[in-house]
C-alpha cells in the first residue's frame, strides 16, 4: 500500500504545476468587445467619447478591446458602413471580427438645462440582449465631463460596483495565494498518509 504513494510522488510536484498553469490560464481570460462610435451632436464628441471609453476599459482588465483599425478594415472589407448603422448591423459586424459584446452609447446634450447626458449598453453578440448598462449625468461643458464619464461609464460596464478600480495584478497574487492553500490541502494529509504508511 505504501508503494502506491510512493509511485505517486515524483509526479505530484508535476501536476501542481499543470493545475497552477491552467489555473492561470483561466483567470487572464479576457473576453473580446469591440466599441463602436456614439451617437452624438456635434459627432466629434462621438469620437473622442468612444477612444476615451475604449481606453478606459481596456485599462480595467476585465475586456480586451478590438482596435478600432481593425474595426473599420472589417467594415470597409465588407462593404459596410458605421455612419447610420443599426444596433442589428452592429451586432453583425461584432460577429465577423469575433467579439462577444459590443459597446453602443450615446451624448446628448439638455439645451435649455446645460446638462450632458452620457449612456452606454454592453450587448451580447450570441443573444442580442443587453449585458450590462452604464450611465452618467453631469451640468458643464463637455471636455471637462468626458474624462470623469468615461471612467464612470467604464467602471459600470466592466461590472466594477466601486470607485476603486481592481489591479489585475492583484486579483493573480490573491489567486495564487488561494491556490497555494488549497494546494497546501491537498498535499499534506497525501504527505502524512505517506509518512504513516
């Protein structure tokens, strides 16, 4: 009986390792979202909202963000074009390059109130449904508001309830600490059995 223990140790450093790597492997998934322009009057406030968002979610960690270069060589390869596209359109392009949401918003601006209204919907490519939904509402003038927007906005789509936003970093230590213990679990009483056998 002793023996079969022994057999299985020179393997078990081995296949620690496999499991930490899988492990790992499964927490550094990103799933894929391509951003597509918002709707806005004047639009280049469109543009310049959709770079800062797509930015400010990639910096999140959670999502890997298509390059809007990319995007467009998609859209000219297809024949297709953004300006005037539907949300189903939308979705049909996120399906050729391969992401699993897309991300639509739009600006607009209160004239009698001064007011911007910012608002985004994360959509699932696979459903068509809405994922996840940001909003964000501010009095002044707009190059002062895109830049607390689109962090709030950003924060609200990646499903970050708090103003503080995770360290992918630290999300792998914690990982790797909890792995460690269960490791830990796993190997000693397989240790002590071998000891007493």
């Amino acid at each position: 009986m002793s023996c079969r223990f022994k057999c299985i140790e020179p393997l078990l450093p081995m296949r620690v390792l496999l499991l930490l790597g899988l492990c790992l492997s499964l927490t550094n998934a990103q799933e894929r979202v391509a951003v597509f322009p918002f709707d806005s009057q004047p639009k280049e406030w469109g543009e310049l909202l959709t770079e800062r968002i797509s930015s400010e979610i990639s910096k999140r960690g959670r999502f890997q963000v298509v390059d809007r270069m990319h995007l467009h060589d998609v859209i000219l390869e297809q024949n297709m074009q953004l300006t005037g596209a539907t949300e189903e359109m939308h979705l049909k392009i996120g399906q050729l390059i391969g992401v699993r949401y897309i991300i639509t918003g739009s600006i607009v601006q209160s004239p009698t109130q001064g007011r911007l209204f910012f608002s985004a919907k994360m959509i699932s490519i696979e459903t068509g449904e809405i994922y996840r939904t940001g909003s964000y509402d501010t009095v002044g003038a707009f190059t002062i508001a895109v830049r607390t927007a689109t962090q709030s906005l950003a924060d609200q789509l990646s499903g970050i309830t708090s103003e503080k936003v995770i360290n992918p970093r630290r999300q792998i230590v914690d990982t790797l600490l909890g792995l460690t213990i269960l490791i830990a679990a796993v190997w000693l009483p397989l240790a002590v059995l071998n000891l007493v056998l």
